[in-house]
C-alpha cells in the first residue's frame, strides 16, 4: 500500500509548507512508503483531490487545502487529523497500515493486552484536591531537599 499525500510545491502560505514537510519528514523518517501528488502542478491531482475528500472534511467555504493524505484511494484525513494521530502514537492505524515489529505503537498495544493501560500518573508527592484549589503536598510525602539551601530557611 501507498500512502498518497497531496501537496503544493508552489505554495507561499508558510504555514501549509510547514504542515507538509511535518507529514513528509514523520513519513520519511518511520520509511513508510509514500508519493507526493503535487496539486499546484497537475491540474488532474488537484481535481482528484477535491473530490474525493468526503464532504463532512470539506471546509464550509472553499477547497481542502493540502496536505491531504490518503492510503491508495481511500481517504485518511488531513494535517490535523494527521497531526493528533501522531500525538496519540496512532499514526499507522490512522494511515490504514499494521505497525512494523518492534515499533512503538506495537510495544505498547501488546503492553496493553497483556496488563490493561499502561498509563499511569506519576507521584509526585502532590495532592491536586479540587479544581480550583492550591495543591498541597500529600500526607506522608517527605519535602524535597536542595544541598545548597539551609534546611529552615523558611
């Protein structure tokens, strides 16, 4: 499978040229096989595009902008929906694609279904109380020491 992404060569918004060379580099870097489908350039990309990127991911006015990732034909999403995937380490489920031995994404789901999630919060020795209020530190939790500061300075 081929992950399609469609780009502007030619583009002087820089914030779009930034979000294709964050898809470009994160694909590149994990070698996940790629072909970049310029729209500026090719007027038959750019009609492809429009068209199949499904309405509900359509802005109100105008036209998607790129990037635009799709997996053979089948559409994906675009930066955003791209860019949180990433952040969720979830970026192969979201590209259509299994995760390689030894991944990340891998190590983790198999950590998962061995002991259920694998998040934890860390204990910091601070108790977060209520919404609003000041956090205190929690009962037993031995003061943090600094070989510099005298230990009643306070």
């Amino acid at each position: 499978m081929v992950i399609n992404t469609y780009l502007s060569m030619i583009t002087l918004n820089s914030s779009i040229k930034k979000k294709q060379q964050d898809v470009l580099g994160f694909l590149e870097a994990n070698k996940i096989g790629f072909e970049e489908k310029d729209i500026a350039a090719n007027e038959e990309n750019r009609k492809w595009m429009r068209e199949n990127v499904p309405e509900n991911n359509r802005p109100a006015t105008g036209y998607p902008l790129p990037p635009q990732i799709f997996n053979e034909s089948q559409y994906r999403g675009d930066y955003d929906a791209f860019f949180e995937a990433r952040e969720n380490n979830a970026v192969y489920a979201f590209l259509g694609l299994t995760a390689p031995p030894g991944s990340k994404r891998e190590a983790e789901t198999q950590a998962e279904g061995e002991a259920g999630s694998t998040h934890r919060e860390p204990d910091v020795g601070f108790d977060p109380g209520s919404p609003g209020s000041r956090p205190g530190p929690k009962a037993g939790a031995k003061p943090l020491r600094h070989p510099g500061i005298p230990r009643n300075s306070f």
